[in-house]
C-alpha cells in the first residue's frame, strides 16, 4: 500500500498496518463525531453535582485529549478516550448528591484511583486480567459491546425508548429523530455495503444535513466561540486529596477501581478483537500500555476538574472505517481541540445523526460470535450471558461479571475445571462478593 513515508510512516507504521494517511483521517472524525456528545452531556452530568459547567465542559475536552493522547503514542492504537459514560453518574449522583461528598472530594477520590491504576498498570497485574479472559467471553463481551452501542443508538434515535410495563417498547417512528436515523440507517448501510471509504463518517454527516429539512438539527448559532479560561480555573486543580484519603472514603475508591478496570477491560478486548488486534492465543499486545494510557487519561481528568476517563467503546466506530493506528487518535485529539473554539459547530450535530454510526457498528461487531465454539454449551452460555446482560443492565462490567461467573461453574460441574485458568476461578469469587455486598 502506498503511504507518505515521512513523519508520520515512521511514527505510526502506516504501511505495517495496512493503512494510509486518509483513512487514518476519516477514521478519526469518525470517532469524534460518535463521541461529541460527551462534550455537552458530561457537564451537564457533572453541574447536577454542583460543578460549574462551563468549566466540565473544558475539563472534560482537555481530559480527552490527554487520555487519548496517552493512547496514541504508547500502544499505536486508535481508541480514543473521554470521561466515562455511567461512571460520571456514579460520581454526580450516588457519591456527591446520595453520600453528601463534596465534589472536591470526589475528585480527590478518582485521582487516588488513577494512581492505583497507574500501579497496577506498571506491574503484570491489569495485563493478566485482561489476558485471562477465556476466547469465549472476549468474544461474548465483543458481541456484547455490538448489542450496547446498537441499543444506544437506538435509543438515542427514539426509536426504542422507556415503558412503564415492559422497560423497552418502540417509539414514534415518525417521530422527527427516528426519521433522521431511519434515513441515515439505510444510506450508512448503502455506503458501507458498497465499501465507500469513510461510509459512517458520511453517514452523520448526511443526517445531519436531513435533520434541517425536518427540524432535528438546530439552527446556526454561529460557529466560533472562544473558551474562558477563567471558567476552567474553577474546577482545575480543585480536587481534595487528603479528604479522599479517609478510611470512609475507601470502598468508593475501591468501587470506582472496580468498575473501571472492568469497563475499560470489556472495551478494549471488543474493539481490538474487531480490529483484529488480538494474537493466535487471543491476547491483547501492549495491554499493559493500553491500560496505563487509560490510567493517565483518569489520573489527569481528576486534575484538570472532571470524573473517571475511560476507552470509549465509539473508538470501534473509528476502526469500522478502517482506523488502525494511533494517527487516529491524534486526529480525534485535535478536533477535541478545534471543539473548544468551535463547540456551536459541533454542538449542532444531534444524537439522531449519529446513531445509525452506531447501529452499524454494532452489526459489524456481532459478528464476532461465528468465531464461538456452537458445539461446546460450556462456551456458548457464558458467552451469551456476558453478551446479554450488557445492554439489558445498560452496564459492560455487568455483562462481564456474569460470564466470569457462569463461565467457571458450567466448565467445573462438566468436568473441564482443570481447563480454566486460575485467575478467572479469583475473579468469579471477586464479582459473586461485588454483587453480594
């Protein structure tokens, strides 16, 4: 494959991954676009908690670049990074509002923990989890990713949404966001089909322009406004370390600890198995780099004023348009960057134009499960389980914990327990206590 042989060749080995220039590109704005969202939702999350907005907004874009930054350059991976979904309502609502701690204090909670994971990360510890994972559940848990962000674009589409009796019923298909995403669905899918370099990047950009003609996609609001920096200096620094080093503040620690590790573990073996990063033995290289980029980005977020980074599981998004390197990730950096001075810009796309990105992802990722034992009940069960449970929970540690607990007991009651690692028998007692106490 031709590729510019300069600078970014030597940087990235463009040509080593079969990749070029372009695509890296497209696969980057792809990412990006997927992710938006985190930009306006996460302060929004956060402001509940009594932070200033304006100032998660810039924590949360600074955070993203460091993290995915980290990521890039450590591993030459194209995942991207941003606070995590999930764990900044755990921080807004179950810790400062339901516990009464201070969001200083809460900071202070997820840089202890990004220095935990750092530890964690420089040892084999982290790596040995993340490689202890039965080829069955890694390929459970990519299926499973698959049904997740599926069901979140789905959701963000209205074209499923709450019910009082069943939980889930479909929504108003003639609604204005399901007909921007029922449109952009079926044009994503062309494109891809037809093999059209940068098919979801398209895709978004497509519904977008539909959402004007029936009202889903705002207006202009201008396209430049500069960030305030007097506004991040309100949450920049501001963590409470000491106060987070009290002995009641240890099981939210721990807690916090938990379930990233878990996410962060579930998104990385589902999105590489994707790219086909993982080796014959279906484990990850560079999973140590991996998850201290992944320890950096939090460590980093708690100081620059914002809740747990984490790998977002849109970077498979990325690498569905043929994102394979780190350049990917620069480039989602960089438009991070651009979105502080552009943010009317970006904040006109809405989430009904990106979730066709998602659907097709979700697709792409299913089908992972031809690559499952189907003759082997011991393999398909845990592996259904994690699968499953993910999107019903609306939780990727969840799903995890399930087959990590399924997975040993059917091997050891079929007499194949001398199969299993030693590690996944620890881990099946670590999620059983999780869920007891």
């Amino acid at each position: 494959m031709s590729t510019d042989n300069g600078f970014l060749e030597n940087v990235f080995k463009l040509e080593e991954n079969n990749t070029n220039v372009k695509t890296e590109i497209i696969a980057g704005f792809t990412t990006f676009m997927t992710m938006a969202y985190i930009i306006f939702v996460n302060p929004s999350i956060l402001s509940d908690a009594g932070m200033p907005f304006e100032g998660v907004l810039i924590a949360t874009i600074m955070s993203a670049v460091l993290g995915t930054l980290a990521m890039a350059f450590l591993t030459n991976y194209p995942f991207a990074l941003a606070s995590g979904m999930g764990l900044n309502a755990f921080f807004a609502y179950s810790v400062v509002i339901g516990m009464g701690v201070p969001w200083e204090v809460a900071l202070g909670i997820i840089f202890l923990e990004g220095i935990l994971f750092i530890i964690l990360s420089v040892t084999p510890v982290r790596e040995m989890i993340v490689n202890s994972i039965p080829m069955a559940l890694k390929t459970g848990i990519s299926a499973g990713i698959g049904l997740f962000i599926a069901f979140i674009g789905l959701q963000n589409a209205n074209i499923v949404v709450a019910d009082e009796a069943t939980l889930i019923a479909m929504g108003d298909l003639f609604s204005g966001p399901a007909l921007v995403a029922l449109f952009g669905l079926i044009v994503t899918g062309i494109l891809h089909a037809r093999k059209i370099k940068g098919a979801l990047l398209w895709g978004i950009l497509l519904s977008t322009a539909f959402g004007w003609i029936n009202g889903v996609t705002p207006a202009f609001d201008g396209l430049v406004a500069m960030p305030q920096m007097a506004d991040w200096s309100e949450v920049l620094f501001q963590l409470d370390i000491q106060s987070a080093l009290s002995l009641g503040m240890v099981g939210v620690i721990l807690s916090f600890l938990f379930v990233d590790m878990f996410d962060t573990a579930g998104t990385l073996v589902g999105v590489s198995q994707q790219a086909g990063y993982l080796d014959e033995n279906g484990d990850l290289p560079k999973a140590s780099r991996a998850l201290l980029a992944d320890a950096i980005g939090t460590t980093g977020g708690a100081l620059f004023g914002t809740s747990t980074v984490t790998t977002y599981v849109e970077s498979a998004a990325g690498v569905g348009d043929g994102g394979r390197t780190g350049l990917t990730g620069v480039v989602v950096s960089a438009l991070f960057l651009l979105a502080l001075f552009f943010r009317p810009l970006i904040g006109i796309v809405p989430a009904a134009a990106t979730s066709p990105a998602l659907i097709v992802v979700g697709t792409m990722m299913m089908t992972n499960i031809t690559k499952l034992d189907w003759g082997d009940f011991t393999e398909i069960l845990p592996a259904f389980m994690a699968m499953i449970i993910m999107p019903l929970t609306y939780s990727i540690s969840h799903g995890i914990a399930f087959g990590f607990i399924v997975y040993p007991l059917v091997k050891l009651f079929t007499g194949q327990g001398e199969d299993v690692h030693w590690l996944v028998y620890v881990l099946a007692v670590v999620f059983a206590a999780y869920f007891i106490f």
